[in-house]
C-alpha cells in the first residue's frame, strides 16, 4: 500500500514455511559453487551487480516513494546505499586474508571459511539498506542469502532479487522470501540448515530470534531499538545546533532506530535553543514524497499511526507542533513535548514517529546520566565547542554511534551497532566481511 495514498500498489504471495525449506537447500547447493568460485570472480559479479543496480537506481528509488512513503530524495540516496555496500564489499573479497602466526615445528595459518546460509530479516522502515547491510558483505565472504522483507515493504527486496540474477549472481545464491515474520520468518530462524540470522528490527523480536538461535547455536546479529539523546551544551554553537536537531528527529517521518529523539538542553540556554529550534521544525516541509522540495513523508501504516498517537494524548500541549496534510494517507506532524518528568514512557521509550521530547539538564554529569537512562544504546550527538568535554562525553555516553557538532548518517565504511538492548555485534565498516566467516586455524608440521 502507498502510505500516501492508501492506494494498493502490489500483491504479493506470503511464502510459507515449505518454501522456507526449498530455498534453505537451493540457497545450500548455491553457496558450495559460489564459495568455490576464484575470489576475483565473486568479486567481478558483486561489482556487476552494483553497476546494474546504479543503472536501475532511478526506478528502485520511485519504488521506495510508492512502497514506503520515502521523499524522493531519500530514496535515491537509499538505492545508491545498496549500489555501494555491493562495490565496498566487493572490494573485501580478495582481501578476506588469514594470518600466518609464528608457532615451533611447523606453519600455522588461519583461514575466514564462509558460514553457509545467511538469513537476513529486514524491517521496513529502510527496506534497502538495511537488506544490503547484511546481504553484502555475506555474499562477499562467499556465503548464500535468504532474505526476508518487512510485511509492508516487498517490492524493492523482490527488485533486488531479479537484479542480482541480471548481474550474472547464480541461481539461488540471493533469495527473498516475503510474508510474515511469525510464520515464513521463524521458520528460516528455526531451520537447521541457516548457520546465521541478521535481524533489524525492535527489540522483543530480537530476544526471541536470540533465544530460537541458541537452540541451535546459531550465530545471531541483532539491530534493535533506541531512543538516542541530542545532547546541547551551553557552549555549543546554538544556531547550528537547532537547524540540524530537527533533521535528527524527522528524517524518515522519525522512523529511524538512530533517530535523537531525546534533545537534551542545558538549563542556561534551554529556552533560547526551544526559541531557535521552533522555526527550524517548522521549515520542514511535509506531503507528496515524489515531491523533490518534500522534506517529510507519511508514517508507512495506520498501525504505526496509532502506535505514535498513542504517545501524545490528544489534549498534550505541545512545545512545538508543525503541520501535516489531511484526507488520505497516514500522516503525523512534527510534534516536540517537553514532559514533566524524564522517566515518562514518552521520553524513555522509542515511539517511531516525528515526536522527540525537549528536557533540560544541568552540568556534564547531568547530561550523562540522562543520555544512559534508557535501555538503549544505538546512538546520540554531543554539541559543544570544547574538545575535552566532547571527549569525556563520548566515552560516558553507552551508545554503539555517536557524532560531535553533527547528526552523521551511517556510513558503509563505518562499524554500525547497539549497546545494551539496541543490539548485538556490529555491522559494516572494513570488518564486516568477517562477521559471515568462521576462524579456521591449521597447522602444517615441518618437522621430517
Ligand atoms: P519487527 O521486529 O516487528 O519486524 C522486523 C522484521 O522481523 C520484519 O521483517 C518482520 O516480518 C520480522 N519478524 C517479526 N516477527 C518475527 C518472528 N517471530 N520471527 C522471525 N521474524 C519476525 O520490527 P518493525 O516494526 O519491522 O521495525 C521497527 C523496529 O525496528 C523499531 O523498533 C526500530 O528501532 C527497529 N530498527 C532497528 C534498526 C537498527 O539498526 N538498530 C534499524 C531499523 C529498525
């Protein structure tokens, strides 16, 4: 469904726990032939297959516009994510090099052996990147792909799919299976033929997939929830700091596990920043996502809608709330709230939508404590002119991601991951190819 419309785009068939077990044992014959190939070959094809994904960058991204309400401009930074995750991934294939570590009587090497299947459960609120994530780098370091889209976002997945097979990928090497989570998902979890589960998603799914993957000791990574702090110090350059929080909170209609939702203020310059910040959410422009002036879509469903209703009572009075398109489609404004006290479920849990709360705090240690009382720990911004104090903070503050006088996106050559309840392992960055390898270690006796 277009969540801007409520128009039905597509239909398409939800796989079952049978066609679960058919793709497991393609996707097993496909991953002896794949991880027998010449490294460069498994290179050559991954590169082909970035360049037909760039060539067909413009129709994956208008598909995104209709399949998950993403502005246009977002979506074709989505599709061109997925183009260079394949290229920098690529580039690992030749360089997944073992070490040769100095032992008596002998030759000791270690080899990075592929894993097998990989499944990868993907959300939907960047259904691209986030299916690249994982798949990328697991077909590099030679291992097979089963990939399961979101219920609401199919399309670009299944695109992917008959890409990869244009590029030359053999038959069976990327697979993607739509339907429910709790059906032709848990059936790939629970499947003794996956070695590994690559799950995006919130955080109770993640602990039960956890759980279902020990029973087989099953490798698991999980990208989970957060609820990340914004944190503005009265040093920081203020103006600066107010045009770019809302861009941290709204990007993606604030359907974003990085998104900081939580703006901390120190107390000295609270009302000042709330002053600055208040235009700045109100420039942001919202309705038609194929609009390229569109700065805010909708939320992708109405479940989502009432989700993110349900955290602001309708008589809430809010800091600052910006407009919204009526009629069709699931749309939310821009809403801040400062609540009266930081323990409410408005400012502690993740509420995925375009409503951040405003709390001020005093000192440093303030700050701290503040930014860790969550269970999450995915990411955050720390604002201020001094260095010493953006480092002291960068250490204190639990979070896998953070960026000092910026709100950086994730960058495919960077390690991407949660702390504490936002995860487990990392993803990305130069050692992502490893996260889809076993250690080997032999050792070749020298002695006559
Ligand atoms: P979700 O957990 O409901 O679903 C995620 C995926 O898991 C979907 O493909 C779904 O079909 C599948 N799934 C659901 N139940 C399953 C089961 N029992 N077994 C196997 N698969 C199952 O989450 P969502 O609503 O799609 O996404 C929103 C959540 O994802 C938010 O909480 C957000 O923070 C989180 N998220 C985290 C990151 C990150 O990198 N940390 C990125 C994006 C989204």
């Amino acid at each position: 469904m277009n969540p801007a419309t409520e128009e039905v785009i597509a239909t398409v068939p939800a796989s079952t726990p049978a066609d679960a077990d058919a793709a497991v044992l393609r996707a097993a014959r496909a991953q002896r032939a794949w991880a027998a190939l010449a490294p460069a070959d498994r290179a050559r094809l991954l590169r082909r297959f970035a360049i037909v994904v760039d060539d067909h960058l413009e129709e994956l991204a208008q598909l995104e516009v209709r399949e998950a309400g993403h502005p246009i401009g977002n979506a074709r930074w989505e599709a061109g994510n997925v183009r260079d995750l394949l290229d920098y991934a690529a580039g690992g294939v030749e360089r997944l090099s073992g070490r040769q570590i100095p032992v008596a009587g002998g030759l000791n090497v270690t080899f990075h052996e592929p894993l097998g299947v990989v499944v990868v459960i993907a959300p939907w609120n960047f259904p691209m990147p986030i299916a690249a994530w994982g798949a990328a780098p697991a077909l590099a370091a030679g291992n097979a792909v089963i990939l399961k889209p979101a219920e609401t976002t199919p399309l670009t997945a299944l695109r992917l799919a008959a890409l990869a097979l244009e590029a030359g990928l053999p038959e069976g090497l990327f697979q993607v299976l739509p339907g429910a989570g709790p059906v032709v998902g848990n059936a790939l979890v629970e499947h003794p033929g996956v070695a590994k589960v690559v799950f995006t998603g919130s955080t109770p799914v993640g602990k039960q997939i956890m759980a279902k993957c020990a029973a087989g000791v099953k490798r698991v990574t999980l990208e989970l929830g957060g609820k990340s702090p914004n944190i503005v110090f009265d040093d920081a350059d203020l103006e600066r700091a107010a045009a770019a929080a809302p861009g941290a909170f709204l990007d993606n209609t604030g359907q974003d596990c990085c998104a900081r939702s939580r703006i901390l203020v120190q107390r000295s310059v609270y009302d000042r920043f709330l002053e600055l910040l208040e235009p700045a959410v109100r420039a942001v422009t919202v309705g038609d996502p194929a609009d390229p002036a569109t700065g805010m879509g909708p939320l992708i469903s109405a479940a989502q809608r009432d989700r993110v209703r349900s955290y602001v009572p309708q008589n809430a009075t809010a800091a600052i709330r910006g407009e919204a398109p009526g009629g069709k489609g699931f749309w939310y404004p821009a809403t801040v709230l400062t609540p009266a006290t930081a323990d409410e479920p408005v400012a502690v849990e993740e509420i995925f939508g375009p409503v951040a709360v405003l709390l001020p705090f005093d000192d440093e240690a303030d700050a701290v404590r503040l930014a860790n009382a969550t269970p999450y720990g995915l990411s955050g911004s720390i604002w201020t002119r001094d260095v010493g104090r953006a480092l002291r903070m960068s250490r204190a503050v639990a979070a896998g991601n953070l960026s000092v006088n910026s709100h950086s996106a994730v960058r495919y050559s960077t390690p991407f991951g949660g702390f504490r309840e936002s995860g487990l392992g990392r993803e990305l960055g130069p050692d992502a190819l490893a996260a889809f390898t076993e250690t080997k270690n032999v050792f070749i006796s020298t002695e006559e």
